[in-house]
C-alpha cells in the first residue's frame, strides 16, 4: 500500500518546548495540545454518547459492531482499549473475551474514564481501568492480544509515537485496530463540510451547551490524515498486513495491522 504520509505535526526544533502542531485549526505548542484537548472532553464527557448518536445519526454504532466483528476477539484474549470513553468498544470486547480474558478500558482523559467505569458497573460489568497516555502506554511488552483505539488517534499531539506503543504493547500475532473519522468521498466534501461547521456546532450548543468542542471536532477531522497515509503511518510504525475500510462513504475508516514480531 502506498505511503504518502506527510506529517501534520510540525517538525520538533532543538528545543522541545518551542514544537508546535495543530488544535484543529489553530497551531499551538506541542506542550499545550494535551491540555486544550482535555478541555474538551472535560466539558462534552456527560453528554457525549448523546451527541454520537444525534451527529452520526446512529451510524457510531454500526461502525463499532463492524470494528468489533474485524477484532475477533476470543475467550481468554487481552484486549486493550485506548481513548475508550464511555466504554462501548470494551463492554463488546469483554463479552467476547469472557471470563478468562482481560480487556483494559482506558482513556488519558480522567472525566469521560468516569463516565465509561460507571456505566459498566452500572450493567454489571466490572473491567480494569486506568488514566494513561497512548504516547507512553503503562503496560508490558507484548502483552496485549487485539489493541483498539476509536475516534482518539486524531487527538493526540505525536501519533506516530502512539503508534509504535500500540505495536509495542501487542503480541506476536496480535493486532491493532484503528477506526477514526477520515476523507470523505469527493462528491460528498461539499454536503459533508457544510454540515460538520454548520450543523455540528449547532448541535454542540444545543445539546452540550458548547459550541466550540463540536467546531474543534469539525476541524480536527480535517487535519487528520487520510486512509492511505494513516495506513504507512501503521506500517512506520512496524505492523503488518495493513489495510483499511470506508465506512459510510469515508466518513470514517477502520485501520487494522498485525505485529508479527
């Protein structure tokens, strides 16, 4: 598969502290994305299932069955999920893994981590969780059976060193499974871009009372990269097997790799 990655992260300078990258469309110190972004989910973490429901119109969840079915998670396995929010990707997860296996729901994000532990145990069920940072992941080598990461990559200030923790972390064998918002098919970019700065911002001050998370949304899809370059960017980072599917026309792709050791 082609990689055409160019990153939209700027190039570090000798001095860390002076990087910069991007916060949707503004550009801002490296050190300072981490934070903004935290904001973001602090303020939408309450209501952030209802916003996926209402902006994808019920859609999340069928990419989500999609990305669950391509893991192929089975009893005994150890599944990681990374950014898993409000915790839908590892309830799946869990009910595939069953009672001898071990899925981790984390999140560097401690409000939306609250919400996803709480509603779990609210249906019973009792998973491992933890606050961490994808870029520098609390976990042994080669421990991990299936990784996911879903509408969280965007996020995060050095992606290809997530990445390559996301490699580290799994077995030989084991696989990564990426599913983000992506490039959209071209005869749809006009409708597409008129409803996610229009109607999206809209929805956010309606529903959530916060406007400019949803327009950060908008833009962060943006700066994103597309399907073909996020596929080297796996392939950078030492997997294998690399494809990608579009979901909904590329409104969103699910990446998969496998680490043959």
């Amino acid at each position: 598969m082609q990689n055409t990655h160019s990153s939209s992260q700027a190039d570090a300078t000798a001095d860390p502290s002076q990087a910069s990258t991007h916060f949707g469309f503004q550009t801002v110190a490296e050190t300072e994305k981490a934070g903004k972004v935290a904001e973001v989910f602090h303020s939408v973490a309450q209501r952030y299932d209802v916003m996926n429901d209402l902006m994808s119109m019920g859609l999340h969840r069928a990419w989500k069955v999609f990305t669950v079915g391509r893991a192929d998670v089975r009893p005994g396995m150890k599944v990681l999920d990374i950014a898993g929010g409000t915790g839908d990707l590892a309830r799946a997860f869990a009910k595939k893994a069953g009672a001898s296996g071990e899925v981790w729901l984390t999140d560097i994000n401690d409000s939306m981590l609250r919400v996803g532990r709480d509603r779990l145990a609210d249906q019973g069920l009792l998973l491992p969780t933890t606050v961490c940072d994808a870029e520098k992941l609390p976990f042994p080598s080669g421990y991990f059976d299936r990784v996911s990461v879903a509408f969280g990559l965007r996020n995060m200030t050095h992606k290809e060193h997530a990445l390559a923790e996301m490699r580290r972390v799994l077995k030989p064998g084991g696989k990564l499974l990426v599913l983000e918002f992506s490039r959209v098919a071209k005869p749809l970019s006009p409708v597409y871009d008129w409803y996610s700065f229009n109607i999206l911002p809209w929805l956010g001050q309606k529903v959530a009372g916060d406007k400019e998370s949803y327009r950060y949304l908008a833009e962060s899809i943006r700066m994103h990269p597309d399907q073909d370059t996020l596929a080297g960017m796996l392939e950078d980072a030492g997997l294998s097997r690399v494809r990608y599917f579009n979901l909904s026309a590329g409104v969103v792709a699910l990446h998969e790799g496998v680490n043959l050791g």
